[in-house]
C-alpha cells in the first residue's frame, strides 16, 4: 500500500481520529484536531456579491464565522438544507470556518500507514481536495484537505 506522503496527514503518530460527515453519498472525514465544534444549522448571514459557495457568516459566541458551501466548492449542487445538514466549525490557516455537510457520521480510528494516497479525482472531484482515503469496512473515507478548501475560498472572493 502506498502512504499519502505529500500533504501528509498527521504527524508520527500512528493512529489518527478523524470527524466523518457525508456530502452525497460520499463519506469526508477531517483530522478531529481541526475541528472546533459541530453546530445544528445556525442562522446564517447573506452576504452580498459573495462567491456562490460562501453560504454567509454566523455570529457563534461573538465571533464572526464565514460558513462555506462544501458542495459547490466540490463542484456538486449547492446544499440543501435538511434538518440533517450541520455546521462543521473547523480552523485552518489560523481562522475559523463553517462547512456544512448534510449528515454527520462517526468518529473514525485510522492508522496512519493504510492511508493511501487519492486517486486523481474522487466521485468526479479533484484529488485536490483531498489528503488522502482510508477503506473501511464498508466504505471508503476521503480525507479533507481543510487548507485547500479554505485557500481556494480565500483566493477567489
């Protein structure tokens, strides 16, 4: 097996705990380091002539929160939302950022060396949202490259 070595994932540890949520059928997990909190779906805050994936902001205890639309930034449709879609707080690049997802799953124990490096796009997406996948099981898990989400948001508002 090969190891996702550029963008490497974590550290020396050899076991890694990582959030999982769905976007479609596909299941996304993110280092549990980077996440902050995980909200029901907060009042969100339009913000004009915003990028179609910024959804808006959110005031989460006084602190502005810009919340993303992972989806289109995927390349999907734009979420919809459900009494299933959360608000997941992450920080990356020393900011706090929304990305809702539309079901949250478990938390997922992995080691380190069965993390493979991502095929070239994944579902149709392009591998550069991606770190690496993790087989389960059942499943496959993605595993989300957070600054690369926030970088292209950052670098296209």
């Amino acid at each position: 097996m090969t190891t996702a070595t550029e963008n490497t994932i974590i550290t020396d540890s050899t076991q890694l705990e990582f959030a999982t949520f769905y976007i479609s059928d596909l299941l996304i997990g993110i280092d549990i380091r980077q996440v902050q909190e995980i909200n029901r779906h907060l009042e969100i805050t339009e913000v004009p002539h915003s990028p179609d994936y910024v959804r808006g902001v959110v005031n989460l205890r006084g602190r502005v929160v810009t919340v993303l639309d992972l989806r289109a930034i995927l390349g999907l449709e734009p979420t919809r939302i459900t009494d299933k879609t959360r608000n997941i707080i992450v920080q990356a690049d020393g900011e706090h950022v929304g990305l809702l997802a539309d079901r949250i799953a478990d938390v997922v124990l992995a080691n380190n060396e069965n993390i493979e490096s991502p095929p070239a796009n994944v579902n149709g997406i392009d591998s550069r949202f991606f770190k690496g996948i993790y087989q389960l099981d059942n499943d496959l898990m993605v595993i989300l490259d957070v600054n690369e989400v926030v970088n292209i948001s950052n670098n296209e508002q």
